[in-house]
C-alpha cells in the first residue's frame, strides 16, 4: 500500500536539517533501494517535507515516520501518514 508522510517543520527545523539531513537520507536510502520510496523532498515554502512510501500496513508506515530522524531530531514537530491510492500514471 501506498502512503504520503507529511513532516512538519518545527520553529527550528531550518537551523537543524542541514546537520540532521545525512542521517536522514541513510534512513531512506535502504527503502529507496528496495524500491519502496516512490517520490521524497521538501516543500519549497520550507514548511516541511513528502514523503510517499510503499509499505505492507498503516502502523509500518507509521513507526517509519515516527522513528525518522528529522522526526527523533526536532527538524519535525509532527507528522502526519495517510493512506494513498495512486491513479496516474498508470
């Protein structure tokens, strides 16, 4: 299943993503090697990021955001996982 993790910035997620952002994409790299990161990045209003995920359940997608480390970090101050039906492209 597909699922849209929505990360929100926190005040001080700009000051703290440069540091925290190679932790980060080391998180997302074995996903994205399986094939399961379909599309990944920050907003361009600096307000947060998207990520869209392949996993097996809700909660799979859940603990992943969870555990993230601009989520354990402080660049998020919360996130949100929703569930997603893709229609195009086909």
């Amino acid at each position: 299943m597909l699922f849209v993790i929505i990360g929100h910035d926190g005040p001080g997620g700009a000051a703290l993503r440069p540091r925290i952002r190679p932790a980060h994409l080391d998180n997302l790299r074995p996903l994205d090697r399986a094939g399961k990161v379909k599309i990944a990045g920050p907003f361009t209003d600096g307000s947060g990021s998207l990520i869209v995920v392949d996993m097996e359940s809700e909660a799979e997608a859940i603990a992943f955001a969870n555990s993230d480390p601009y989520m354990t970090g402080g660049v998020f101050e919360r996130v949100e996982v929703k569930p997603f039906r893709q229609v195009f492209p086909e």
